[in-house]
C-alpha cells in the first residue's frame, strides 16, 4: 500500500505518489534572513493538472531568486500565487531541478512516468494571445519563472511543473550536476543567442560580467563553443584561473578600477573626466586581456546600475549590452550620445522559450558544458545555502542540493 509520507531520500516506488509530502517552506511571517525563513514542512503532494507533470525531486539547483523570496522584497511572491489559483499561505521555492516523472495530467505527450528529467524554469498560460499567436513566450503576460512567482518549486519531494518544462537529463551527470546550471545556462543563451543580428558570432570579443558566476560560467562556455572571444571579469586571480580553465582568452580583474556607480552629470565637469579616464583605463584593459584592440561586439551585463555607464562606453558601434538582472541596483544611468552616434543597442534579458532552453540542455547532452558545480548541500541545508549567497560568501560557480537522491556521485536511481 502507498505510504502517506516518504522520509526524505526513501524513494517511492517509480509511478506512485504519496499524498503527502516533505518541502522546504518560506512562509510570510518568516520572512527575513534566508536561515530563519526557510523551514521543512509537510504538505499535501499537488496532483498534477492537464499540461502538467509530477516529478520526484532528486536535486534541485540554488538561485539567487529564492534569497529574494526568503527576504520578502522586492515583492511577497506569496501574494503573486493566487494569480495562478496556487495557495498563497506559503511558497515553495527551486527554479532548477533534476529527477523522475511520477506522474503526468491530461494531454501530456512530451514525457512520461519513469522519464529522467532536468526541469527549466519558464512556466506560461497556453491560452496567452501572445501564446497562441506562436509568438515567444517570454513576451506573454503570463510569464513567469516557476519556482519563484509560481509555487512548488524544487525544494520538495515532488515538484508540479507544466510538462514543456523538462527536458531530457544528461545520463553522464549527477543528479546535483543536472540540477544546477539550467536556470543560468538558458538565460545566458538567450542572452547571447537571442537578440538578432547581435548574436556571438565567429571570432567576436565578448565582455562576461561576472565570469566567476553562475551566470558567467555559463556565457564563457556558450560563447567559446559559438566560436567567440569571451573576456571575463573577475575580483581575484583565483576566479581568474577559473575562468581561464572554462575558456575565457583573458580576464579583467575589476578590483583594480574605482570608477564604478552611476555616471555623473555630464555638466560635472570634473567628476565626469574621473569616471571618462577609469572608463578608458578600464578599455585599455579589455584590449590587453583579449590581446588585440577590438572593442566588445557583446557585452553580457547583470551587476547593472554600477557597471551600465562603463558597459555601454566600451560596447562596439553596432553592437550590443544585453542584461537580465540588476545586482548592484536597478537607476542605469547612460550617455545617450554613444548609443545614438555609434548606434549601440541596450536590450533587456529574461529567462529564455523553450527552443532555447532545448538548445541550451543539448549543449549539455554533448558534454560541451560544464555545470560548474561547486558544491553541493543537504536538504535540511537549504536555508544555508542561501544565506550564503546572501552574503555573497557562497564558492563559484554553481550550487544544488540533495532531496530524494540519498548521496553525492549517483547518475540514476540507485542499484
């Protein structure tokens, strides 16, 4: 007989699902230090509806977009729930997930109970005009990312997702591998893939913000695998090595300049020669670490308010700055004179459609991209993990957690 309730890392039978369940909740009178508002509950397995699938969680992968949520800002994600008819006394995070289909809802053809999956994080109304007009989903209103503006994300036994969401698993991976860089990886491919005729192209210098990161341990590979040059930019010369080990042909190590925030007025006479000459210095040194004096055809930017100014100087005319989050704040201020007179583009980043979240895992299906997983937590470890990134004191790369797989190292259920 099926069991109510599985202990974490007791596998159920593959294709039966316990009506209830064990997941890591942040609850609104938690809100506040990731460590403190993450909490193992249980709570009823949601079955899955038509489009949908169940899958049992055997890693999931940890974003920065769970920090958000723990802390209760910019927005009570909560709230954002009910849009969706989804409970809204609690949110269970995880936009990245690796496991098992257990079961699967009305009309579902893509994947079947038993199939090894990743999980990507674009969930969207069929329905949408924009939708139903074959238009990309990621314009849709109703957009969003699963696992942060959706409930039942991966930090559970079972997740429930919209079965265009998983993808094939790459059998030559963990599961805490497979589980970490979807999120990041389709964002970046998207970003570098998806804007055209800005795309990486053969032989193109491309400046990687961050390199050291998810996000730009992910645009490194893309882009070396695409044919470009992706110059890195990094805060210590161990992140530096790593980079160069991904296949970045140089890096910046940007601890050496201090003209970062945002711009001065340029009637500031003084204040905006100091930021014009950091800003050429800081060229200077793209030249030197690619070897060759190109300026950046593409620019992949996501610290935002303290690098747009530098980002969309050194962009190439006709070129491209393209951004899919703020970390060090959201008020771009830019000289409109370069992006008019050397006719640069500034496109906004989201997420990615399913083509290219596709794109992106069979990148990973040959081997072409490395995880980067750097380590890897329990599941009552969660709310740390967090913390940590909080903190910003969390390793390079990327991070998962163990649910329902019972140790590091397995590709597959155990024997």
């Amino acid at each position: 007989m099926t069991k109510d309730i599985y202990e974490v890392g007791d596998i159920p039978p593959v294709g039966e699902v316990p009506p209830r369940m064990y997941a890591q909740l942040i609850r609104p009178e938690r809100f506040g230090e990731p460590r403190d508002a993450f909490r193992i509950e249980e709570v009823e397995t949601p079955p899955p509806g038509a489009g949908e699938a169940l899958v049992l969680v055997m890693a999931a992968g940890i974003n920065y977009n769970n920090v958000w949520a723990a802390k209760g800002i910019p927005i009570d994600v909560t709230q954002v729930h009910g849009r969706f008819g989804e409970p809204t006394e609690f949110h269970i995070g995880g936009s990245d997930a690796s496991g098992i289909v257990y079961a699967v809802g009305q009309g579902v053809a893509n994947v079947a109970v038993g199939d090894r999956v990743v999980i990507h994080c674009g969930q969207w109304d069929a329905d949408d005009p924009v939708v139903v007009a074959g238009g990309d989903p990621g314009f849709a209103g109703s957009f969003r990312i699963y696992g942060y503006e959706s409930n039942w994300g991966s930090f559970a036994q079972f997740t429930k997702v919209q079965a265009h969401q998983c993808l094939p698993k790459a059998p030559h991976l963990t599961w805490e591998q497979a589980a970490a860089p979807t999120l990041v990886g389709a964002t970046a491919y998207r970003m570098l893939n998806g804007w055209p005729p800005n795309v990486v192209r053969d032989g193109d210098p491309v400046l990687i913000w961050g390199g050291a990161g998810g996000l730009g341990s992910m645009a490194i590979q893309i882009v070396r695998e695409l044919g470009g040059k992706p110059v890195a930019v990094v805060s210590s010369d161990d992140k530096a090595e790593f980079c160069l080990k991904l296949g970045a042909v140089g890096v910046i190590n940007r601890t050496n300049f201090d003209h970062w925030g945002m711009l001065p007025h340029w009637t500031d006479t003084d204040a905006f020669a100091t930021w014009f000459d950091g800003a050429k210095a800081y060229g200077k040194a793209f030249y030197e670490a690619l070897g060759e004096k190109r300026s950046p055809r593409i620019v992949f930017e996501h610290p935002g308010e303290s690098t747009i100014p530098t980002s969309i100087f050194m962009c190439d005319s006709g070129g491209m700055v393209v951004i899919c989050a703020g970390t060090t704040g959201y008020n771009a201020v830019v000289d409109l004179r370069y992006l008019w007179v050397r006719q640069k583009r500034f496109q906004g980043s989201h997420f990615a459609n399913d083509e290219q979240s596709l794109a992106f895992n069979q990148m990973v299906l040959d081997g072409k991209i490395d995880p980067c997983l750097s380590r890897t937590f329990s599941f009552d470890e969660i709310g740390l993990s967090h913390q940590l990134m909080s903190e910003n004191q969390h390793p390079q790369g990327n991070m998962a957690a163990l649910v329902s797989a019972s140790k590091e190292g397995l590709t597959d259920l155990p024997a």
